[in-house]
C-alpha cells in the first residue's frame, strides 16, 4: 500500500465531552465536542512512545471537513460521516442524540471517518485534513478560504444535467443504479432488523416473568422448591442477557450503515461525472451551432431557419464589412471553443480514469468489510444460541432435581 | 391386563367424549373420597375452535389417555367395576341404561354434599392443603398466561423474520462476490423460522395442556376437600346427637392418606412435564446454532 497518513501516524477519537457554548447566532446551546488524539508513529524509536497531540473538535467541524473534500475531490468516494440523528431505533433505544449510548457510538463512528481518510491513497495527503487533525485554532478559517464552496456543484445543476445528458459511460449508469439499489436494499433491511431486535426483546423479556413466578411458586413446595427457585434464577439470567446481546448487535447495523451511506457517495461521483459529460455535450453542442453560423455567413446560404435569416430577408443583407467581423468573432468564439472543447474531453477521461480506479478500489473494501461483518454477525448469532442452550440446560437440570 | 376380574388379557373398545364422561360421574359417586382426575375440558372456551380439527382431536385424546393411565394406576379406583365395564364392554349404553335406575343413590350423594352443616375446626393438615391448593392453581394460572404471551411474542417474532430473511437474497441478488454469503445468511434465518415454528407448537400441544389439566385437578382437589369437611362437619354434629355411625369415621382418614398419594403423584408429573418442555427449547437453540454454524461455515471456506 501506498504511504498515507495511517502508517506514519495513530489517530485516535478518544472522549467525547458535553459542552455549552455560543453559536453562531449567539444563541446557548449544547454540544458534544470529541478529543481527537494523534501520535507520530516512530519506526526507530522502541519503548520510546512519541507526545501524543489532542485537540476538541465537535460534530459539525467534522461536516465542514467532509464537505471540503467532497467539493475538492469529486472523482473519489468520500468516506461517509456517522449519522447526524438516530435511525432505524427500535423501541427500547433512545432517539435522543445526547443519549451517552448513542454519543459512545458516535465517537466510534467519527474514529473509523479519520481512519478511513487517513488510510485513502489521495486524501490522506490533503492538507487541509492534516491540520484538521493538528491545527486547533484558526481551521474554520482556513478552510473557507480555499473557497471550496465554489466548487460545489450547485443541486440544481446536477439534476438537470441527470436528466438532460445523452452519451454518460455505461459503467457509470450501472453504477448509479447499483447504489441506489443497494441503498433501498440496506435500509430495508436495517428497518426490519430494528422490528426483529424489539420482538426479541420482548420475548426474552416475558420470560423474566417466569422467575417470579417460580419464585413465588416455589415458596409454597416442600420437594420441588428448591429446584424451582434455582430454575427461576435462570430465567431472570436469560431475560436479562439480551440487553448485551441487542448492544452488540448495534455495532453491526452501524456497519451496515456505513456502506448506506457510502452509497450516497457513489451517487455523488456519479452525478460529477454526468455533469461534466454533460458539459462537454453541451460545449460540443454550442460549437457545432456558431460553425455552422459562421459556414452560413460565409457562403451566405442559410441551411437552417434563424432569427438572422428572417431579418436579413426583411431589412435588407448586412453589408460586407459587418458580415466580415461577424466572422472574425465567430471564428475566434470557434477557436477558442475547440480548445475548450479538447481541455474538456481530457478533463472528462481523467475524472473516468481516476474516478474509477477509486471505485475499483472502493468495491474490494466493501467486499472485504461486509464480509467480515457478516461473519461477526453470523458469530454473535451463534454465541446468543450457546447461551440460550446454556439457559435452558441449567435450568432442565434445576428441574429434573425436583 | 393381568388381573383376575378380567376375562381377557387384551381389549380394544370405541368410546366417545360422552362416555368419559360418564365414567367420571360414577366414579365420583361410587367413591366421593377419592380424587378422581380431570378430564379435558367439554367445550373449548377461547375463540371458535373446529371439533373436529385433527389438532384439536389429537390433543383431546392424549388428554383422554393420561385420564385412563392416571385411574389405571390408583390403587383404589382401578377396581372399580364401572371402569372395568368402561373397558370392557362392547356396548356401553345399555349397561348405561341400567345405571338410570341409581338415579336414587345420586339423590342421597347430593343431599350429602348440601348437607348444610357448620364446620367447627378444621384440622390444621387440610386446611394447609386448601391453602396450598389456592395459591398453586393461582400460580399455574399465571404461568399459563406467561407462556401463551411467550407464544403470542413469539409468533410476532416470527413474522419479522420471515421479512428479514427474504431481504439478505435480494441484496445477494445485487452483489457478485458477496451474493454466496448473503445468500447463506438468507437461508439460516430461514432454518430459525422453522424451528421457531415447531417450538411454539410444541409449547402448544405438550406443555399448555398439562398446566390446565392441573388447574382442573386443583379444581377437584378442592371439591373433595369442601365435601370432606361436610362430612367432618356431619360427622360432628352426629357425634353431638350422640348417634355415631362407623363409616363416617372411616371415611374421613382414607380421604387424608388419598389426598397425600395424590399431591405426590402430582408433584412428580409436574416435573416430568417440566423436562419435557426443557428438552423442546433446547431442541430448538440446538436447530438455531447449527443454522448459524452453517453460515459460519461458508464465510470461512471463503
């Protein structure tokens, strides 16, 4: 792997920490600011640990830093942030974004956001993320004055030329269509897996009232008491067990999440690369018009109908001079769009080139990640089972002691 | 069979609800000390239940079997001859018919029972008993509740994961080189809906049954006792007249040691249930791991 950032350098976003502040509006709100800590790796140095640097930084900074990559490198896919709300809460969860859960996950999320940065062969050399990462004061600053904003493709632009272009590159139309496929694919399923996690619930929870009846039960047996009690006890174990089983259950929706929301980011390269080929459409377009306006002057024919046509019929044929110039103009306008024309096509084969070296690169991270989210899926599935069997065992011995 | 008052070893009869029925009732009556097991219920109260649903009948007989193992295996009771006859006989409405003319006898058991008479004290033993009976129906009562809410939770649990399975294909279907996996994970939660399914059958047939079978067998419980402490109270008040009759003493210590033999019978059923329902769950998680195992399987070859 190229050198980037992750090797030379741990980072980590070790607290989060609730603050009051003023807002831009000066209005007292409440946030949560989250201590990035990073520590030169030293190759030579052993058992000598490098200073570890931190500084606070809070949710929306995070935004503002993606945002600046998203307009400055529009033919990579850009790591996605963790989500801004709670999604996808089944009822036992709080929607809450100060809930200390939903903040601890967060701090994970913003983590793996660094690291996956900082791992990318392109992004991690960016500046503007180095002192994202070191720099404390004056960032914000530093940022808005790179002016990426202008850079960002306006919505609207983007929409139309969705609609409007002919000629996209087939991979990338499969490529849209594969993301939002998977987009509504991972959201369903991060929907009913919420209704499966508070049906689960409530099963193992019913069965704590078990132990209490077998509590109570066994007060008034004189041989089967204690096996009762004893078997009660375990079902208050098992009630309770699936607090930690539904928790860790948490981190692989969070997984799948990720990729959900990377599939917006491929959306979006997707839409950058329709945008450009749509301008280079309509350049191409617009320089094929004033040659055929100036083939037209010239020769004095008019092929098509026009506004100029009509006129001239009506008030009379320019004089040579005027028609002179106005060929001049067009034929420097024609130069000049030619040039543009070529810088455009090599702009586009570039942004291909480049936009989908990343893609290949995103899709074998992807195959990697998910499986291995799947396996530790499949995983925590099976140890729930071993405990279930567990439970049940200990108390079927309870019982045959009866 | 290899007792002496019967003719052959071996008999096969057809009977219906009715003449269980009907043997219980002259059971009762011949021996009003005895404890005489519940049968199943005569209507099913919840919700419109079809008589003649295969499951319905099934449950029904394995309830009719336990009612004639349970007699067959009381010392007392199993002599009787309306029982023997039960088995027996070819065709049973006719010795049935002969039975009307003891329409006489069932008066007198009657005028027994409302006899009226006002218990002085009870000894301490039966009254222990009445207590116990109370709060363990009440408690069975509960459990029953809990395990039908358990189903009810369960079945919803179900339909969530038969949307969920279904899900994991159609990403599959999206992917290339994740589709085996997903695919694995699809059919894995296919296998938890099953045994999940055969899981909450069983709760239904096995283990529910036996709960309201003791429910009703606390129910006679107490009834034998109330006509117990009749008796004592009739017992006393003749004692009082100063005109004692033998058999009312006699009845009274057969009831006790009855009622003990019962309650431990009944105790070690309980538990056999118990295991029973035990062995199910863990057939179930058993189902469950090996469903996920297989997923992990393919992920390793991977």
């Amino acid at each position: 792997m190229e050198d980037c950032l992750a090797k030379k350098m741990e980072i980590t976003v070790s607290e989060a920490e609730k603050r009051t502040g003023r807002n831009a509006m000066n209005i007292q709100e409440t946030y949560t600011a989250y201590l990035i800590e990073t520590r030169a790796v030293e190759s030579q140095s052993e058992g000598q640990c490098a200073p570890v640097d931190s500084l606070w930084r809070r949710y929306s900074e995070f935004e503002l830093l993606r945002n600046y990559l998203l307009a400055t490198y529009p033919h990579i896919v850009v790591p996605p942030l963790p989500e801004k709300r709670a999604d996808f809460v089944w009822h036992k969860l709080s929607a809450d974004n100060m809930d200390p859960d939903f903040v601890e996950r967060r701090r994970i999320g913003l983590e793996n956001f660094l690291l996956r940065v900082a791992s990318h062969p392109v992004l991690c050399q960016d500046k503007i993320f180095y002192s994202f990462l070191t720099q404390e004061g004056g960032w914000k600053e530093m940022v808005n004055e790179t002016g990426f904003q202008l850079k960002a493709d306006s919505r609207l632009k983007a929409l139309n030329a969705t609609f409007r272009v002919k000629n996209p590159d087939k991979r990338f139309t499969e490529l849209k269509h594969y993301s939002d496929e998977l987009q509504s694919v991972i959201s369903h399923l991060l929907r009913v897996r919420a209704r499966v996690a508070d049906r689960l619930y409530g099963v193992y929870k019913v069965h704590g009232n078990y132990g209490r009846v077998f509590s109570e039960w066994s007060a008034i047996e004189k041989e089967m008491g204690d096996g009762l009690q004893s078997a009660g006890h375990h079902m208050d174990v098992y009630a309770a067990s699936i607090d930690d089983i539904l928790e860790e259950e948490e981190h692989y929706a969070d997984q799948l999440k990720e990729y959900l929301f990377y599939a917006e980011a491929l959306r979006a390269v997707c839409r950058k690369h329709e945008l450009m080929q749509y301008d280079l459409e309509m350049a191409a377009q617009d320089l094929t018009s004033k040659k055929q306006q100036c083939e037209e002057l010239a020769t004095g024919t008019v092929r098509t109908f026009s506004l100029k046509g009509m006129t001239s019929k009506l008030f009379g044929q320019e004089n040579p001079e005027q028609r002179e110039a106005k060929i001049k103009v067009l034929e420097e306008q024609i130069q000049e769009g030619e040039e543009q024309l070529k810088s455009k096509n090599l702009e586009g084969r570039d942004f291909v080139r480049s936009a989908w070296a990343d893609i290949e690169r995103f899709k074998e991270q992807k195959n990697h990640d998910l499986k291995e989210a799947l396996i530790s899926y499949a995983v925590m599935q099976i140890s729930m089972c071993k405990k279930g069997i567990q439970v049940w065992t200990n108390a079927k011995e309870c019982f045959s002691k009866m | 069979t290899t007792r002496a008052e019967f003719d052959l070893p071996e008999y096969s009869v057809r009977r219906r609800y009715q003449d269980f029925d009907w043997l219980r009732n002259k059971l009762e009556e011949s021996q009003p000390t005895h404890l005489i097991p519940p049968l199943p219920e005569k209507f099913v109260v919840k919700g419109v239940v079809d008589r003649f649903s295969e499951e319905f009948v099934e449950t029904r007989r394995k309830a009719l079997d336990k009612f004639l193992k349970r007699i067959t295996d009381h010392p007392v009771l199993s002599f009787n001859e309306h029982f023997n006859v039960f088995l027996t006989a070819k065709d049973l409405n006719t010795y049935k018919k002969q039975g009307m003319a003891l329409l006489s006898k069932v008066g007198e058991s009657v005028k027994y029972v409302t006899g009226g008479y006002k218990l002085r004290s009870r000894p301490l033993e039966f009254a222990a008993i009445g207590e116990y009976l109370d709060t363990f129906s009440l408690k069975l009562g509960t459990i029953d509740r809990i395990a039908q809410r358990i189903i009810k939770e369960q079945l919803e649990y179900l339909v969530e994961l038969r949307e969920y399975g279904p899900v994991y294909s159609t990403w599959g279907g999206l992917e290339v080189e994740l589709s085996e996996p997903l695919e694995g994970v699809s059919a894995c939660i296919g296998n938890c809906c099953s045994a999940l399914e055969e899981l909450n059958e069983d709760m239904t047939e096995d283990f529910l049954p036996v709960l309201r079978e003791y429910i009703l067998y606390s129910e006679s419980m107490k009834n034998v006792l109330k006509k117990r402490d009749q008796v004592q109270a009739e017992y006393e008040a003749k004692l009082e007249a100063a005109a004692l009759k033998k058999e009312d003493r006699q009845k009274v210590p057969t009831d006790v040691e009855k009622c003990q033999d019962q309650v431990e019978c009944f105790n070690a059923d309980l538990k056999a249930d118990m295991e029973r329902w035990q062995n199910n769950k863990r057939q179930d998680f058993r189902q469950l791991l090996m469903g996920m195992a297989d997923k992990n399987i393919q992920y390793y070859e991977k």
